[in-house]
C-alpha cells in the first residue's frame, strides 16, 4: 500500500480541520459542506466506484450532518460547532475507524488498489490491514484529543491565553508527529511482516530437507 494513496482519503478532513479555524458566521458549516464537496469528487473518480470507501462514507455522513446543523442553527450553534465539534471529528473519525478494523479495516480498501485479487483473503494481507487500522484509529483519536483539549484550555486562536507553548504543542506537534510516525509505520510495517513470514517458510523448508533425505534412506 503506498501511503499517498491512503492520505487522499483523508483530504476532506485536513481541508475542514484547515478551514473550520476561523470563528464567523456558518464558517464550521462552509467548511464541512467543502469537506463533502472533496468526499464526493473522491467518490466519483475512484475505481472501481462500488463498493465505496468506508472512510468516504463515514466522512460524507459526518460533514452532511455538521454542514446541515450550522446552516440551520444559529450564532449559538455556530459558536458551539467551533469549540467543540470542529475539534471533535477527529475523536469521531478515529472512533469511527476502529469499529471498522473487525469487519472491514479501512486500509484494506487502499491496499487492495497495489495487491493482486490472490492475496485479498490471505491471513498475512488480513493481520497487516486489521493492524494498520487499529493503529491509525488510535493516532487519529489521539489528535483528536488533542484539539479538544486546546478548546478546553481556551488556546483557540481567538484566546487571549498566554499558553502558545502549550498551543503550538497540541495544534501542531502532536498532529504532526503523530502523522510522521504513522506514515514511517504504514511504509514499513507491511513489508516487515511480510519479510518475517518469508524467513519462516524458507527455514521450514531448510529444515524439511534433512527429514526428506532421512526418510528416502529408511525406505531404501
């Protein structure tokens, strides 16, 4: 699985986390309508179109209804959407992704595109996608956290908090690092698990050799 490829289908969500900063008028909501508009042209252009990508799903599901909720609702609602559920989606994404890793991880969808239809059903193809799943839920919600916690400490850009350290630790460390590393992960860990399972196999076979050659002599 390339690891561009799997990034793409976070698009929507770094274009709203990018755009929904700004505190005005039905921003959240502009900003999640964007987000949909990003999801759906994903959805267009990938082939094959059916079935549709569970990430996509679930982000086109998630901004309707944020886009839907701000139009609606008025300066209140605005005002809440920015400090809470702006921050929250990556809690909602994160979450969303591990419920999927027990029936249909997320990556497995982005691998099948770089993997021949033979190994789809293999158990190493399974584990390495259930595993990088489970991982990217994990981060995922960690960042998510993290901006929550930057709107539960008032370090907003409209803050007048001191705290930029702190700020500039949540907003853009944490996210930053966590994506580095996953990414780092995602490259390596696939062909590290492949690797291991070709050392074992190989040695297997070493090892039968000496049983083979034993047993063609008792028979003589």
């Amino acid at each position: 699985m390339k690891p561009l490829s799997l990034i793409t289908g976070f698009l929507p969500w770094i274009a709203f986390s990018l755009m929904s900063t700004r505190l005005a008028g039905n921003g959240v909501a502009w900003s999640a309508l964007i987000a949909v508009a990003i999801t759906i042209v994903a959805m267009a252009i990938a082939r094959p179109a059916w079935p549709p990508k569970i990430l996509n799903v679930g982000s086109a599901v998630l901004f309707g209804v944020i886009a839907i909720v701000g139009f609606v609702g008025g300066p209140d609602v605005d005002l809440w959407l920015y400090t809470w559920a702006a921050p929250a989606v990556g809690v909602a994404l994160g979450l969303f992704v591990l419920a999927t890793v027990p029936f249909m991880p997320f990556t497995e969808q982005y691998a099948r595109e770089s993997t021949p239809r033979a190994y789809w059903g293999s158990p190493t193809f399974k584990k390495i996608n259930r595993v990088l799943s489970l991982a990217w839920g994990v981060a995922i919600t960690v960042m998510g956290m993290a901006n929550i916690a930057v709107s539960a400490l008032d370090l907003r850009p409209t803050s007048t908090s001191g705290d930029s350290l702190l700020e500039l630790f949540l907003n853009w460390v944490v996210p930053i690092g966590t994506i580095w590393f996953m990414l780092k992960f995602t490259a390596g860990y696939p062909d590290k698990v492949t690797g291991a399972h070709s050392a074992t196999d190989g040695h297997a076979e070493v090892e039968s050799v000496p049983a083979a050659v034993s047993s063609a002599a008792q028979h003589r």
